[in-house]
C-alpha cells in the first residue's frame, strides 16, 4: 500500500499514520463543491461499494466528544453510541467545535491524525470488509485501510452504532 500521493506533503491523517507504520492507500477524485453527501460522491467517484465508505461525525457524549464511524449508507445512533463509551446521553457536536478539536474541515473529517485524540468508536459493519475507506482529512481524498489498521490509529472500539 502507497504511504501518500504522490507530489503531496500529506495531511495529518496520512503522515500520523506513515510514522505509525500503519498501511494505507490514498485515493484522491476531484470533489464537486456541490455536493451534499460528501461520502456517497466519494464512492461514486473512486467506484466502490458504498457500504465500505465510512464518514466521521462528532457527538457530545455526557459532556465530552466522542468520535463515531459509521457507513456513509446509514446514520448515527446516538443511543448506541452513548452506550458504547458508557455515556447517558449523546448529541450531534457542533460543526465548528468538530473543525477546532479535530483541526479539518466539515467533509473532510479524517478519524487519523486530529489535533485532540478523542475516544473514538468505529460501527462493527467495518470488520466485514478487508478495507475500508475514511476521509484523508480534505474533500475529495480518501485513505484505504484494513478495520483492524483503523481501530489501532485510533485506538478505537467497534460497535454497532449505525442505522440505516
């Protein structure tokens, strides 16, 4: 697997996890200003099944942030999520708040390489994939990498924290 593309300084994610150690591959399209699902463009773009493309949200969970990862073909649960890191209840972060703690932008969330380590919950869906792919850390890049890869950049639990 390619460590970054080439021509490229790299983003937090892919740098964070060349000095991990951790294989990837990058997949860079050109991203539509447009577009609405940022997830589902990439998969239409890179051609792959949509259920092995992840997005990261951001939730408020009793007070602190969390990370969860779900298939860009579903949503959140929040009650699942809040479960999972032992938490009463959960909410949608703020936009702006995820952009400062994670320092990308909305869209281009990577759940590697984020200026705050967050606990970090990644939907149990992943393990039924050799790879998945998850925000490079900009619109339109993508990184490829096994579940297992994931959860260990990120020092992740798996979950089953998605809905359809």
């Amino acid at each position: 697997m390619a460590r970054r593309p080439e021509g490229s300084a790299g983003t937090p994610a892919t740098v964070w996890l060349s000095q991990a150690g951790i294989p990837f591959t990058t997949h860079a399209y050109p991203h539509e200003p447009s577009a609405t699902s940022f997830g589902l463009e990439a998969a239409q773009k890179l051609g792959i099944e949509p259920g092995r493309v992840f997005k990261t949200l951001l939730a408020d969970a009793d007070g602190r942030l969390v990370v969860g990862v779900v298939p860009v073909t579903g949503q959140l649960d929040l009650k699942a999520l809040a479960a999972a890191v032992g938490a009463k209840k959960a909410v949608m972060a703020d936009p702006s708040l995820a952009e400062r703690k994670t320092g990308y932008v909305v869209g281009g969330i990577s759940p590697v390489g984020q200026k705050s380590r967050l606990t970090t919950v990644v939907d149990d869906s992943a393990l039924t994939f050799d790879t998945v792919f998850v925000s490079g850390g900009r619109r339109g890049f993508d990184i490829e990498l096994a579940p297992a890869d994931l959860a260990r950049a990120t020092a992740a639990l798996f979950a089953a924290i998605a809905r359809a």
